[in-house]
C-alpha cells in the first residue's frame, strides 16, 4: 500500500521496485490480489497488466492496520498496545509528544472513550 500512496497507481512489477527487500513478483501480485478483495484497492487494465490503485485513503489503511495489530497482538487492547509501545520509545519521545499523548488520553477520557 505504501507504494500505491506514494506512486498513486503502480503495476506489480512497478511495487515490486519500489520495495527495500521485494519478495518474488508472484509473491506481489498475490499480496495485491488479497488487498483488492479486502477492498483497499483496485486495478484497471491496461492491455495484458493490471495498474492498482487505493480505493482507501493513507489514514484509513493506518487505521485498519493499527486495529489488526492491536487486535491480533494485544487481545483488542489499546491500552496493552501503548503501553507496549511506551516500553519500547519512551525514550524517544520529546517533552512535547509526551504533552501530546497526555491531551489525547484527556480527551478521550471527557469523551468518555
């Protein structure tokens, strides 16, 4: 998908290249025929190849990943995932992210989330 949001429309041969370490061509065109089923993209033809395009915008596939990472990972909880990714960055993160996170948690608390 990154390769799609970045080119806007790509033939498997031309995601493939775009990759750091691709997988075989078969393997590509498989993954984008899984991707189009579940509805994050789709091809046109153009003579005897297919060029995909997203049908999602960039922060809706971010959704969908993350909730089936949390999912699959952390039983659907959000909280465990944070707090996991926290173990790991806390370091990392400035004064200024760590305000940032604090406003959303408080948000979402008066949301009542």
């Amino acid at each position: 998908m990154d390769a799609l949001f970045r080119l806007g429309q790509a033939t498997a041969a031309e995601v493939r290249a775009e990759m750091a370490d691709p997988p075989g061509y078969s393997a590509v065109r498989a993954q984008l025929r899984t991707l189009e089923e579940k509805g994050h993209l789709r091809h046109e033809e153009e003579g005897p190849r297919y060029v995909y395009l997203p049908k999602v915008r960039p922060e809706q596939a971010r959704r969908s990943a993350l909730r089936h990472l949390v999912d699959t990972f952390f039983g659907g909880s959000a909280a465990e995932a944070a707090s996991a990714l926290l173990d790991h960055s806390a370091a990392k993160l400035s004064a200024s992210e760590l305000d940032e996170l604090a406003q959303q948690i408080e948000k979402a608390r008066e949301e009542g989330r």
